[in-house]
C-alpha cells in the first residue's frame, strides 16, 4: 500500500524540494546578537520561550530578546512574519510543537526561515517526533535537527517549566550556532 502524504503548508516562503534544503550560516555564539522568540500560542509555549531566552541573555551574552507570537500554529508562515524576523533577528527559536499540526508547522517555519539565512531551533515534544520528521522529508530536509522534549509542556507548573528550559538551553544554543553539532 502506498501512502501519500500531501503538504498543507504551501507558502510563498522558500521550500526547496530537490536535493537538501538550505541551512543558514551560524554564528559563533550569541554575545550581542538579537534573538528572536516566535511563540504558537500553545499553552505554556511563550513561558517556556521566555524562561529560555533569560538563558540567552544571562548565560551567553544575547543583547535582547525579539518576542513575536504566530496566532494560527497550524499555518505557515506568513510573508510579512518571515520577513520581520529576518529584519529584526539574528537567530529565532520556535515553540512549542506540542500536538501533530504544530509540530509539523513549527519544522515547516524553521526550514523556510533558514532559507531566508536566519539560524533556527525549534522545539517539539518527543511525543509528535515522527510528525515533525515527516515534515521535515516534505520541506526537503529529512535530517532537519529539531529539538525534543518530553511530552507534554501545556500542563507543565512555573516551577516545571524553569527546569525544562534549563534543560533545552544548551541544545537550544547548539542549534543556532557555531556549536551545533551535525546530524548523522
């Protein structure tokens, strides 16, 4: 049995098809570099980003924090939200992909603003892994390296949400920079 999976993200956003997609330049670290938070309104999505960026900041040196926040998480990216990004940020962290269409929508919008040159990470549940895997094969990039957490974060308590962000700092920061480490 054949299975076809059809693409609900199409966007005028770049999204090559043939060969691997294109990965943006990173840099060496982020001291006084702009860092970009794009939240999809999940639950608990903007605090975990926020708890992350204060580790941005205080541990490595981010100059500020660029808050920006895509109300449809199921849909692309749109043109003028890409476009802002790459004007106002050296590197942008996605999340939380925490159910099948916003994982896959949140590698979707980290594979398209790579191809606009702006270094991505983005952080989805270890529960919705295949999803955004599958996504990732549709956008061109099979090995696209996302980020997992455990499953889930939308009932996570302040508390839990500091510890979970303490713990995707470094991979977080890994992925955005100099420091990232290839996917065999």
């Amino acid at each position: 049995m054949t299975m076809t999976i059809i693409d609900p993200t199409i966007s005028s956003a770049p999204s090559p098809r043939a060969g691997r997609a294109q990965r943006a330049p990173r840099p060496s670290g982020l001291d006084g570099l702009r860092v970009g938070l794009l939240e999809n309104t999940k639950r608990n999505a903007a605090v975990i980003l926020d708890a992350l960026g204060q580790g941005f900041v205080e541990q490595h040196g981010a100059a500020s924090l660029v808050r920006r926040t895509k109300k449809q998480f199921a849909l692309p990216l749109s043109d003028e939200l890409l476009d802002d990004l790459r004007a106002h940020c050296d590197v942008v962290v996605i999340g939380v992909g925490d159910c099948g269409s916003c994982s896959a929508a949140a590698v979707a919008d980290g594979i398209a603003l790579e191809a606009a040159g702006v270094p991505t990470a983005v952080i989805c549940t270890d529960a919705f892994e295949a999803t955004s895997r599958a996504m990732a094969d549709i956008k061109g990039d099979p090995d696209y390296p996302f980020v997992l957490t455990a499953h889930p974060v939308a009932n996570l308590s302040r508390p839990e949400i500091d510890v979970r962000a303490g713990e995707l700092l470094d991979a977080a920061v890994q992925r955005v920079t100099l420091r990232h480490k290839a996917v065999a």
